[in-house]
C-alpha cells in the first residue's frame, strides 16, 4: 500500500502550524498550536510529535497513510544534514539534528529546510507562482527574506544560503545593515525599514501628520505609514513610494539574473494590497530595459499563512520521490 | 556502436571558432576560421557547414563517430524553439531556423544557446568552475555579459533571458544605459565603462597621464587606463578602483541571491589578472555581511577562447543524453 498524505510544519517563534496534504497537493486538514518557544527545545520538541499525531488523528488517518514530514523553521540550518545550527526566536535550538530526532519520534522520514524556503515553495506550487516554471518571492517583514525556485526546483546554493533577497546591494554605501553590509534591500525595502526612514525623517525636522504619535512616544509602524500616506501625508508618501522604488528596482536586477516568470510580493507588507503593488509594478515598468520583454510578472501572494505548511509538505513529497523513484 | 565525440561551434562577428570533444571532454582537435559575416547569413552558414566536415575529417573521425553539434552564437535566441531571432554583428541574421537548417545539412543533432551561456558552461565544466555545482560568470568586455549555472545546470529562464548580468542595477538612477535602464552594472564594471569614465572625467576637468592622447584625439581603452593606474595616474587609480568595487558589489549581491560556489570573471578585462582580482576580491570581503561565510570563491576565467566551444559541445552531450537516456 502507498502512503498517500504528506504533513507540513511551519514552526515559528509563536505558533506552529501544521497541516495535512492529500495525494493531489490539497490542504486537506490543518492546525495551529502555540509554540511556548520560552521552555526551550525539549518542550517545543515535545509539542511537534504531538502535534503530528493530532494532524493524523484529527485528518481521521493511521500513520501508515502519511509517506513524509516537511518541516520549516528558522535557520540557520542545513537541509542536507537535516541539522539545525540555530533559530531566531528560539531559544536552546543549537545544532540540533531534528531531522533525525524528530524522525526517530515520530517514524517518518522528514525533510528540513528553512521557513522561507518553504513558504516560497508553497506559493509556487499552490498559489501566486502557479502555472510557471520559474519564480522569485520576496517576503516583506521585518526584514526581506525570500525564496528562489529555477526550472521548478528551490535553489538553495553552494552552502545552502541562497535567496536572502534582502542582502542584496540595493544603494552602494547605503545605510548600514546590522548584518554588516551597506544599502541592503531591507534597508529601504522592508516594513521596519519604512518606519525606521519615517522617524529618522521626522528626527531631522520633516513635518509629518505621524509626528504627534511619535512625540507623544508611540512606536511608528509600516501600517501607519501607510494610512499616513493614504491619508495624503507628503513624508508618508514619499518614503512609501521610495519604498516601491526600492522594491521595483530590485525586481529588475533579479529580472536579469533569472528571467523568472513571476516575482511574488509576501509578508506582512503585502496587507497594503494595490497600494503596494500599483506602484512597485509601475516603477518597474519605468526602471526596466527596452531590449525585451521579458518581463516578470509582480504579483501579491496568495496563500497567507497556509504558505510554508503547503510549501514544506510538498517538498517532503519531492524527497520522498527522489529517494525511491520507482 | 555509440557515437562518443561532440563538435563545439562558437560564431562570433569576426572568427568562427570548431572544436571536437572525446567522450571523456577532452578537446582534441580545434580550427578557427573567418566569419566574413559581411557576406550575409547564407554565406556564413555555407562556412559553419564546412567547419564541421573540416573538423571531422581533422580529428581523424568518420561523420558516425559524433553524437552531436553544440552551438554558441550571440542572441537574441531561443535555445527550446533552436531559432536565432538576430545576432549582434551578423547582418542578415533574421529569425533563423538555425537548429532545423543546420541538423539538416550537417545530418547531425544540434543543440544552440547564446554566445555567453555556452562560455560559462565552458567554464564550469573544464575551467575556473571544475569541482562546483553552483557558479555565476561575469564576461567583463564591451558590456557585461554572464552565465548562471545552479545545481549543475544552466539557469535559461522563463524567456530564455536570464544571466544578463551587466544589467543588473549597481546604482539606483545612474549612468544611462544604451538598453534603457539607469545604473545598470555594465555602466560601471565593463571594459567600455573604464574607458568612458575616465575620458568624461578628462573632459571634465580632472588631470591625468592620459589626458594627452585625448587631445590628440586618439581613443582611450580600458587597457590604457589600466597601464597609467600601475603607473600612479591618480585619476586611472580612482576609476579602476571604483570598476572593481562596482564588481564586488555585483558579486555581493550574486552571492546572497543564489549563494553560488564560484564567481568567474572573464573577457577582455581580466587580462589585467591580479590588478582586477585583488581588488575585487578585497572590495568583496569589505562589503560583504558577517552572519555567515558563505562566500563565493571569485576566481579569474581559465580557457580563454576555447570556453565557448567546450561549453558548446558539452552542452550538446547533455542535451543527446536527455533525449536517449537509456
């Protein structure tokens, strides 16, 4: 008998998510637990199997219909060795073996990789990449992290780094980044980064409608920049705006470097909706080359938080394939 | 019987250069003939047909002993549909059937990609890309050409376009670009980009060495400016500097983007050897991050011309091995 059902996990400092997938790729049950990163690894370890065992149980499946494990988290991490070095948020996770230990717990094969990774493979497959070969997302948070997917395969690199969008050099000798570097996309592209650019913009005398808020010592977001800007506040506009250039112009670099049929736009930025990519499309279209038109297409995600659960169990599918083909 | 060489072409606007590979990619017989590509398309390809008798018949082969002809020839082109819609330098190139017609004559498979992309791969497999899976080329001349190669395999794109590396913005809103784009890479890193800066800072007002030839109205290149820097212009010095920054940037940006193995830097430029590596390297280590090491090795291209037609005829084998894997 073959197992039909792949299960993803999307492990994050708050949350996990988890969800199961059908033999066709289809969500077809899924839930949400707290991930109580503060009790350290051995608790949240815990909290996987169990959770594993819910998701089969609540699907109404046995074990024996689940052929594998994705699994997505915060790297560093290796997806080859299946260890992960460490995780943002995550307190005690230091060279952990999970794909290991967590094989061994739940007696399934499993498949790590990390939770951009995951969440740009499950656009790609089940939601704003679908239907292409080629893809680029771009997840627009705190910082930008990203996912690239070439002939439809995730690139994941010589050391397994690849697709950290957000380092690319977008302003040579621009502001610093504390990874060390200088004009950083997620310096100018990233939603901390358009609030940062409002304060200091304030902090140098630019009058701003935010400027009471700040004053009365409130902390700007990119959410408040944005209804500032809507609101037709002239600051507010012209970072949101150098934000979309910002965005457009590193879309035209990776237009170059890969060709990819479609550029994806996720994270929390991506609440903004059309006023983030009207003019992020628009800018592009001014930015880019004559020569051809091999433009990609710039589309919002698709998926919300459904993203890495789908993303990493349809890679553990792959895996799974690739290990006994026949 | 198998058939266990392959025949690389590599047509460029003034030479066409033919080798023949042996099944373990070793070139064993090369020959290298004038285009004449002011004679128009059907004269050249007479020539290109008679090439490959010409290299059968060198190597001491019958016809039966090749498995394939692999093709490099500047684009715009189409590697999947084997049409040359036009090529730089070769007047009457117009929406070639080229695969069709050249299979037909040569009674042969052939495989076409363009000029740059069959150079990298040269590279990759027998060059300053051997023992690596993932590796990016800069072929740094008139402008900036590239090829990506991930995992192995030659990154085409969507459209067929990826690995424009030169048009890759290095400055938001800088030097125009005869291609449309503002700040593309190729204004900053190219052989013509060295030249034309300088000659514009010259005209400025700025002093150097060179400064005399100018007004006798001869024209500068990049191999001048080179040649005054070593010998303390203080302008030439700046300008090359700030060419090899430029490329490091591009280099940092290559490296988060898809974490390759190796960047190699080839065309006319790097017969400037250490004075372009060093300085490259050493603007790459101070701009790149410090959160992991995952640094690309950069490294100077080692084939010289015969990048091409081994990458062509490689290419060639890989594509014949596709089509009858068993």
């Amino acid at each position: 008998m073959t197992a039909h059902y792949t299960i993803g996990i999307d492990l994050g400092g708050t949350n996990i998510k988890g969800g199961v997938l059908d033999a066709s790729g289809t969500l077809v049950h899924r839930r949400s637990i707290e991930t109580q990163a503060e009790h350290g690894f051995e608790h949240v370890f815990a909290r996987l199997v169990r959770l594993v065992e819910d998701l089969i149980r609540g699907a109404g499946l046995a074990k024996s219909d689940v052929a594998a494990i994705g699994y997505g988290t915060p790297g560093p991490l290796s997806h080859k060795k299946g260890i992960v070095y460490a995780s943002a948020n995550l307190p005690g996770w230091k060279n952990i073996p999970l794909r290991e230990r967590f094989s061994a717990a739940t007696e399934l094969p499993v498949t790590l990789d990390n939770d951009a990774n995951v969440a740009a493979f499950g656009e790609f497959v089940a939601g704003a990449g679908r239907g292409v070969r080629d893809m680029v997302m771009l997840t627009l948070g705190t910082g930008i992290g990203g996912g690239v997917i070439v002939n439809g395969e995730l690139v994941r690199g010589a050391l397994e780094n690849a697709a950290e969008i957000g380092h690319m050099i977008a302003v040579p000798d621009g502001r610093p980044c504390p990874c060390g570097q200088r004009g950083c996309l997620e310096r100018y592209g990233s939603a901390n980064a358009i609030a940062e650019r409002l304060v200091e913009a304030v902090q140098a005398g630019e009058d701003s409608s935010l400027k009471v808020r700040l004053d009365a010592g409130e902390t700007i977001t990119s959410v408040q920049v944005a209804q500032a800007a809507r609101a037709g506040d002239a600051l507010a506009l012209r970072i949101w705006d150098e934000t979309c250039y910002y965005l457009a112009i590193g879309c035209v670099s990776l237009q170059h470097i890969l060709n990819p049929a479609r550029v994806v736009l996720a994270g929390g930025l991506i609440g903004a909706g059309q006023q983030l990519l009207g003019p992020v499309r628009d800018h592009f279209h001014r930015e880019t080359w004559r020569l051809a038109e091999d433009f990609p297409q710039i589309e919002l995600a698709a998926l919300g938080s459904d993203a890495g659960v789908i993303g990493a169990a349809t890679l553990a599918r792959i895996e799974q394939r690739k290990e006994s083909p026949h």
